[in-house]
C-alpha cells in the first residue's frame, strides 16, 4: 500500500498580509511609545531644574504679576517671566490678592 502525502495546508495570502500589517503596527507604535517616554524624562529634568530655581514670594500692597516678573531678575522678556508665573500657581487671569504666596522664578545665577 503506498501512502499519498498529506496535503500541505497554506494559510491564505489575506492572513499572511493581516499578520505582516499588525506586525508593522506593533513595531510603530512601539517606537512611538519610545519616542514619547524619552521625551518625557527629558523634560522631567526641565521640570527639576526649573522647580529648584525658584521662591517663595507672598504678594505685598502693589505688586502685581509683573512687578514680580520683573524683579525676579531673569533674562529677557518680562511677559516670559509672567506666564511662567501663572504656570508655576495655576493662575488664570491676572488677578492677585495682598498675602497670596506666589511661587517665582529666579535666576540661579544672580543668588
């Protein structure tokens, strides 16, 4: 008695294509999930640095977002220096009362 040979069984080409594109997708979004993580630790070290080179300040009579912006003697434009205080406090608008405790920015290099 002779043996045939089982038939060889071949995926269809649809599944062999599926597989190769869930691959490929695999492979982007890992390396997008890469690419996001070190962008990530790379500004939690912006994020550190720029924590440590601040203060305390508790608003007196007259001081307004930008006379503290512009004492807090760092370079450039004093609109920079505002925002990052309003950043900095979760400050919407303008608006600071007399005896707020405002976190600042400083220039490290002017301590």
């Amino acid at each position: 008695m002779t043996r045939t040979p089982a038939p060889v069984r071949r995926t269809p080409r649809a599944v062999r294509i599926r597989g190769r594109v869930m691959i490929f997708g695999a492979s982007i979004l890992t390396i997008i999930g890469i690419v996001i993580a070190s962008g990530q630790l790379a500004g939690a070290s912006d994020i550190a640095q720029s924590a440590s080179a601040t203060e305390m300040v508790t608003v007196q009579a007259g001081d307004s977002l930008w006379s503290l912006a512009t004492k807090a003697v760092l370079t450039g434009d004093p609109r920079d220096t505002v925002q990052r205080i309003r950043e900095l406090n979760g400050i919407e608008g303008s608006v600071i009362a007399i005896g707020d405790r405002l976190v600042v920015p400083v220039d490290p290099s002017a301590r």
